[in-house]
C-alpha cells in the first residue's frame, strides 16, 4: 500500500506542530543536515491559529489568508479533530463547480 502524507499533526499531551510535504521539501533542497538524524522538533512549523469546527469554509479561508498559512487545525471542544488545507478547500470548491449546470 502507498501512502499520500501531505501534513502530519505533532502530539505531546497536546498538539504543538505540523510539518507539511512543503516543509519536508525545503528540508531536503537544503541538503544541510542528514534527515536520518534530524529531529522533528526542529523544522515543525508551530501551531499558533486554528479553526473551530462549527466555523464556515470562507471563515477557514479568511484566517488562512489574513495569518498567511495554508494548514489549520480544525478543533472541537479546545480538541484538535482533524487539519484542514488550502488544498482540501481548493477540491471542496472544485467538486462544487463540477457539479453546478452551465
């Protein structure tokens, strides 16, 4: 089985990073560490905004725009329960369009 990770959400009795593929990919254009050794903790990108789960997808969208992020924790009673991305709005938005009649 192949598996597609494009963000992994970090834990220590509470989330406390993401690290995404594009972090992982300027990681290695760098080539200044060995990424066999490296710590996780030390190319996180720390989670300081995220997203109740009751909000809407153009209130997800304005807090990605106005913090220029493009990942978000969506929470639930303070609790983390899932990460949404530009890239889950962007097929939301695409799925939508494909399915209204011209």
């Amino acid at each position: 089985m192949k598996w597609r990770i494009e963000k992994l959400a970090l834990c220590w009795l509470k989330y406390t990073g993401i690290i995404t593929k594009t972090d992982w990919m300027l990681l290695a254009l760098q080539q200044e560490c060995d990424p066999k050794v490296l710590k996780v903790s030390s190319f996180q990108s720390l989670i300081k905004y995220s997203i109740d789960k009751d909000q809407t997808i153009p209130e997800a969208c304005s807090l990605m725009e106005k913090h220029s992020v493009r990942h978000l924790p969506v929470t639930k009673d303070n609790k983390v329960v899932g990460i949404i991305s530009v890239k889950d709005i962007e097929r939301y938005y695409m799925d939508m369009h494909k399915k209204t009649e011209f």
